[in-house]
C-alpha cells in the first residue's frame, strides 16, 4: 500500500504545466465557464503578461510585470482570478429608482 504523502510528491505525469495550472483556477464567477490562461512574453523578455479569460461569456483580467518572473506572475494572475467577494447582490441592479 502507498502512503498519501508519497502520492502527492510525485510528479504528475502525462499532464502539461498548463493543465495542473488550469486546476487552481476557479471558474468564472459570472457565468460559471471554464477560464483559460493566455502567457505573452517569457523570464528573458523584458516586458511579460498572463491573461485569465472565460470560455463562455470572454470576461477577462490581465496581469503584467516587468521586475518579477513569469511564475510569480501565474502566482498572483491566479489568486487573483480566484479572489471572490462575499458581497450579495440582491434585486435587479439595472433598475434605479426615480
């Protein structure tokens, strides 16, 4: 029998770093869709940003940096997409009144 501690160190393999990534993102928190993650740039650009986009209604956040690196960019990208606010909206919010 294999220990749990065992399981979770070893490498997953057959999945690419985007498909573990894509894991840790919540689905979208308008419309319910899977995200997708879009990288521009790499650790040797100067200038490098990761976009958190829904497949089903487009919204869309982007992050950039140009001093940290492309993981620790992923890092916040994802906290950030992932971020929910405990805030309820109740009645129709396009109705104001007169």
């Amino acid at each position: 029998m294999t220990d749990t501690n065992e399981l979770e160190q070893e490498p997953r393999s057959g999945l690419s770093d985007l498909t573990v990534k894509l894991e840790r993102l919540l689905p979208c928190p308008f419309c319910g869709s899977e995200p997708e993650i879009l990288r521009k740039g790499n650790d040797h650009r100067p200038k490098r940003s990761i976009t958190i986009r829904c497949k089903g209604c487009r919204v869309e956040r982007t992050d950039a940096a140009i001093r940290h690196s492309m993981d620790w960019l992923e890092r916040v990208a994802t906290e950030q997409w992932n971020e929910r606010s405990n805030v309820e909206v109740r009645g129709d919010a396009s109705r104001r009144p007169s």
